[in-house]
C-alpha cells in the first residue's frame, strides 16, 4: 500500500465537511461516487446547496473533494482505518470521520471499476527529430528561397514504437508552435488542474 498525501487544497476542501451534519454528508458521499461516474449533475448540486442553504461553490467543492479523496485513496489501496487516520489528520470530527470512511469502504469496488476503465491506451511522445530545409534557387528562379522543416515525431504505444515524418512550412510550423503554447497555457489552468486530480 503507498502512502496517502492529501495536497493543501484538498485539506482545506475536506474540511468544508465539518459544517455538514453526518446524516447529510451520507448523502454526499455516493453522490461524489456518482460524480466520478457521470460527471456532476448541476441539478442536483443546486438542489443540495438551496437544501443546505449554502453556496453551490461550497458543495461543489467539498463533492469533488471527497470524489477525489475516493480516486486516490483506491489507487493507494488504502483501507477503511488508513481512511480515518488520514481524515483524522485533517481534524475532522469523528462521526464524520466514520461516515466517510464506511462510504469509501462499501463503494470502494466500485470506485476500482470505474479506475480501470479510466486507463487509456494513447501514444506517448518517444522523441522528436527537425532538420530545416531551404530551396536557395533553382534554374528558372533565383533568391527564391522556400524554407520548411522536416519533422520525424516518435511515439510509443503500449510498448509498440511508431514513427512519422511530416514537412511543414513556416507558417503551419508558427502556427503549431501558437497551439502548443495554447496547450502548455490551458495545462495550467484552475479547470485543468481540476481534472489532472481525477486521472492521476
């Protein structure tokens, strides 16, 4: 079993919990099952945070807290007492402690089912080669000069190596340099970070 490390932000997250009454937080717990499964029901969130009388922020966060703290206690094969003692550390109440702790416990094949099919078979960046190529002149034309770069992009699949060569021109070499720079911007966004939590 590896060692469970909750993150600041998912500390201050679980401890959102301590306002919730246990009887209710038994309500929340499948819930953020649920969420793992189908993504989360903006009806439903509403509906618990008009019932509650809070913030649908609030209950939005303490959900994908506790989905979280699901996904990665299942990767770390953690049991029910691993549980406690973590939330324990956090400083929430006991009951509250016990009810997500039981939660956990009896979704807990649940949550590996849905982990598994998690797991995407996608192809890994293995390598990347470029040269620059550039016609200087030819007979019919002098001073042309038409630079493009050639591109070999290796991948690995599953073990299995791939290899592609593209040719570029500088503008479509630009222009995927703005994406991936798009990318590499959107990667670290607060959405973004959101997600990275569920597929770790």
């Amino acid at each position: 079993m590896a060692a469970l490390v909750l993150q600041e932000s998912l500390r201050e997250d679980l401890r959102l919990v301590e306002q919730l009454q246990p009887d209710v937080l038994g309500q929340f717990c499948p819930f953020a099952v649920d969420v793992l499964q189908r993504g989360v029901n903006r009806k439903r969130l509403a509906a618990a945070s008009q019932k509650l009388g809070t913030d649908e922020e609030v209950v939005g966060r303490i959900v994908e807290a506790l989905a979280y703290l699901f996904v990665e206690s299942a990767k770390a094969k953690c049991t029910e007492e691993n549980i406690k003692q973590v939330l324990g550390d956090v400083g929430i109440p006991t009951e509250n402690v016990n009810v997500i702790s039981q939660s956990y416990s009896s979704s807990l094949e649940r949550i590996e089912v849905l982990l598994s099919g998690f797991e995407l078979s996608l192809p890994e960046y293995a390598g990347l080669r470029w040269r620059l190529d550039m016609e200087v002149s030819s007979r019919s034309l002098r001073n042309a000069m038409e630079p493009s770069f050639v591109v070999e992009l290796s991948t690995t699949t599953e073990g299995r190596k791939d290899s592609r060569a593209l040719q570029i021109d500088i503008a479509g070499m630009k222009h995927l340099a703005e994406e991936l720079d798009a990318a590499l911007r959107e990667e670290q966004s607060v959405h973004s970070r959101r997600v990275q939590r569920y597929i770790r």
